[in-house]
C-alpha cells in the first residue's frame, strides 16, 4: 500500500515516465486530489492507463499541433 502526504491538486509532466505519472495519478485519485497533467515535453501518445485518472490536460502553445491524444 502506497501512503502519500497529499494536497488538493497533483500536477504531473511528461518529462516523468508515464508509468510513474500514472501511479501518482491513481493514488492522487484514490485520496480525492485532482489531477492535472502537463502534456509538453513527449509527443508519444497518452496511455489509457493514466488518462482514467487525469482531471484536467494542460497543453502549450507547442503541444496543441501535436497529436498526443
């Protein structure tokens, strides 16, 4: 069991491996945080794995001609 001091909002970047974004993300949301994810920084696709859990997608200038999603 995973224990997380946490506060109300977890904001995750991509330049994190995604698999540690989405096990933050799911604890995140287990403890009633919303979660928000920055997309800059990888062009790869999103797994469905962390986008069961994010809140909110934050993209950048950049990042909106990219497809991602």
């Amino acid at each position: 069991m995973i224990k997380l001091c946490l506060g109300k909002v977890l904001v995750l970047q991509r330049e994190v491996p995604e698999f540690v974004n989405a096990l933050a993300a799911k604890v995140a949301k287990q403890n009633g945080t919303m979660v928000i994810l920055d997309v800059g920084g990888r062009d790869e696709l999103l797994s469905k794995d962390l986008l069961n859990y994010v809140d909110i997608i934050s993209p950048n200038e950049v990042t909106m001609n990219v497809n991602w999603i």
